[in-house]
C-alpha cells in the first residue's frame, strides 16, 4: 500500500503546505485505488484535475500532485496531441490491490492458528527512504518492531513478507514462522507496549464518533450524488490509515470490548450504500476531456 498517510495539522506555513501536499496524493492515490482498474484506458488530467477540485484542491496544486505521483512511480503519464492522461503503474496497482484486501476485509480473523512470523533485516544506515519504505510496508503486514530491527506479528504473513523484501532490493534478511513462542515478563511488556492497543481502540472510538452522522444518513439514502465522491473517498482514506496503525492482533490478545468489529461494520456499511453515487460522480468528472 502507498505510504502516503494523512499526518495532524502541524504549525509552521512550509509544515502545513507539505501535510497538503500529503493530503493530496493520499486523496488521489485513493480514488485511483477505488476507481481505476487494470486495463481502462488512461485517464485525462483534466478530468482528474476536476476530480480534485471536489475536495478544494486548487487546479495547480492538482496538477503538482501527479507530477509527484509519476516522480514517485505510482502514474504513468501519458500523451497524445494536446492531451494527457494518467494511469497507474503495475506496481501501483497490485500495492493498491494488496491493500484494498485488507481495507474491505468483511471481518476479523475469527480463529488465529497460532503462528508467529519474525523479520531480522539490516539496511545501510545511509540509505534512510529503504528503511521508511520497509517500515511502512511491514506495519501494513501488521508487523510491529519488538526491536530496532526486528518485527514480529501473530499471522502467518511468511510469503507476503518475503514478497515486499523482494520488491524493496532487502537481501540481508531472516524470516521465521513459528507456533513456538515464550515471552518473559519484560519481553511480555515489550510486546504489548509495541501493539499501542489503547492508542488503536481511541482510533476507531474516534472513527465511530466521526462517522455515526454519515452513517445514519447513509442508510436512509439521505446522501446527494454530490457529496457521495467526497464523503465516501475520506471515509475510505480515514479507514485505510487507521488500519495501517492496528496490528490487527487476534481476539485471544484483545480486550472484549474493543471497538475494531463495530467500526468495521460501520465502515462497510457507508462504504458499499455510496459507492454506486461515488462511482457515477467520479465518471462524470473524468469524461471532462479539455486539455490541462
């Protein structure tokens, strides 16, 4: 999944303009993540300019935006006479893909086989984006740093971990899977100091809270057309960062009243009642086909 992840509004003018630049490619990579498929034809910079524009970002900015985005190898650009288009890259798209499972997943692991997946890797100290780019991936895997270089997660999350190491250049590597695992009391402490559980539960209380008003009127099919692309795009946006942030531990680690279920259900529930109106919304602004 991108690691482009909204942050909290911070307070110096060239902080801010950077979190909005952020917040931009994170809104962006999102569309294209829920409107885009592999093998549709590029689509026009204009109309995703226009695409933008819905969520107030002015037409230079969007147009800032995918220039950093093709910098970074998620678009590809495009162009033919006066136009140009934009399609994400094959990479992209199966990062895209990878995430989208687990962002839509209808349910927790209800059982967990009791296996343990651990990560040993070293990078070149000067080589800091790897080590940002290798972080972000594996807490997406639901990997957390037990130490500085050692992650640990109670999945069998072998062949997916294997693949990102891959993908990222890491040959300097050990990955175990286990059902074995003893922790003493300070390691204990460790681990579920790691997992930050209070901090994930205040997430998706604050999600439930954010969210209950669209969801009522989600239900009663009381959302415009116009406010569906919006609404729907940082719902799914706000969803895909908490998600990011929760190991996603199994029920035997959790406590009963953790909020992960209720909030999913919610999450699901606006999701699949605005997606039709999302979809038509974003249709309509990309067929917007004047040169940019």
């Amino acid at each position: 999944m991108s690691d482009v992840l909204g942050e909290s509004p911070p307070g110096s003018p060239s902080e801010r303009a950077a979190v909005g630049r952020a917040r931009s490619q994170r809104l962006l990579v999102t569309l294209l993540g829920d409107h885009w498929h592999a093998g549709r034809a590029p689509l026009p910079s204009g109309g995703l300019v226009a695409v933008l524009a819905e969520f107030d970002i002015a037409p230079a900015n969007a147009r800032a935006t995918l220039a950093r985005l093709t910098q970074r190898g998620m678009l590809q650009r495009t162009k033919e006479g006066r136009r140009t288009s934009y399609r994400l890259t094959e990479p992209a798209w199966h990062i895209l893909q990878r995430g989208a499972r687990r962002i839509f997943a209808a349910t927790d692991e209800s059982t967990w086989d009791g296996s343990w997946t651990l990560i040993a890797f070293t990078v070149p100290l000067e080589d800091a984006n790897q080590r940002r780019l290798i972080r972000a991936r594996l807490r997406w895997l639901t990997f957390w740093p037990l130490y500085d270089a050692t992650w640990v997660t109670p999945h069998d999350r072998l062949h997916e971990a294997r693949e990102q190491l891959s993908e990222l250049g890491v040959t300097d590597a050990v990955l175990l899977r286990s059902t074995d695992l003893e922790l003493l009391p300070d390691g204990r402490a460790r681990l579920e100091a790691a997992w930050r559980i209070d901090e994930v539960a205040a997430g998706y209380q604050e999600f439930l809270h954010r969210y209950r008003d669209l969801a009522d009127r989600a239900e009663a099919g009381a959302v415009p057309a116009a406010e569906a692309l919006v609404a729907r795009t940082e719902l799914v946006s706000d969803w895909r960062a908490l998600v990011g942030t929760d190991p996603d531990l199994p029920v035997e680690f959790l406590p009963a009243s953790f909020p992960r279920a209720e909030a999913r259900a919610m999450f699901l529930s606006i999701s699949e009642a605005l997606a039709p109106l999302a979809q038509k919304r974003f249709e309509d602004l990309v067929q917007r086909l004047e040169p940019v």
